[in-house]
C-alpha cells in the first residue's frame, strides 16, 4: 500500500526542482550568493577547512 503523505513529499520535492529551474539567471545568482553568505557569517567554512586540515594532517601522522 502506497502511503499518501509519502506521494504528497516526493510531489512537493519535484514542484520544487521545477521552481528552482524556472527561475531567472539572476536570481539563482542571488541565492547562492545568499547561501555563500550564510556560510561564511556562521563560519561553515572556516570549521570545514579546519576538519580538511586536521584529516590531512592525521593521515600523515600515520603514513609508515
């Protein structure tokens, strides 16, 4: 049996893809300009940086 809520999300996901897609160039710009933003006001990036150095720096400590 086909759960209806489970039709309802895969229908709004898809309505959403097509939304994103029938934006304007410009405004797909905006929002990843808005999503670069975001990322660097609550320093995503610098914590992911830090996890990419700290895991380099692990696997050279344990190289024979």
């Amino acid at each position: 049996m086909n759960d209806p809520l489970r039709y309802t999300f895969d229908d709004a996901r898809r309505q959403q893809l097509r939304d994103g897609v029938a934006l304007s160039t410009s405004a797909k710009v905006a929002w990843f300009e808005e999503m670069v933003a975001l990322v660097v006001r609550f320093g995503a990036r610098d914590r992911h940086a830090d996890r990419l150095e700290r895991s380099v720096i692990d696997e050279t400590d344990s190289a024979p």
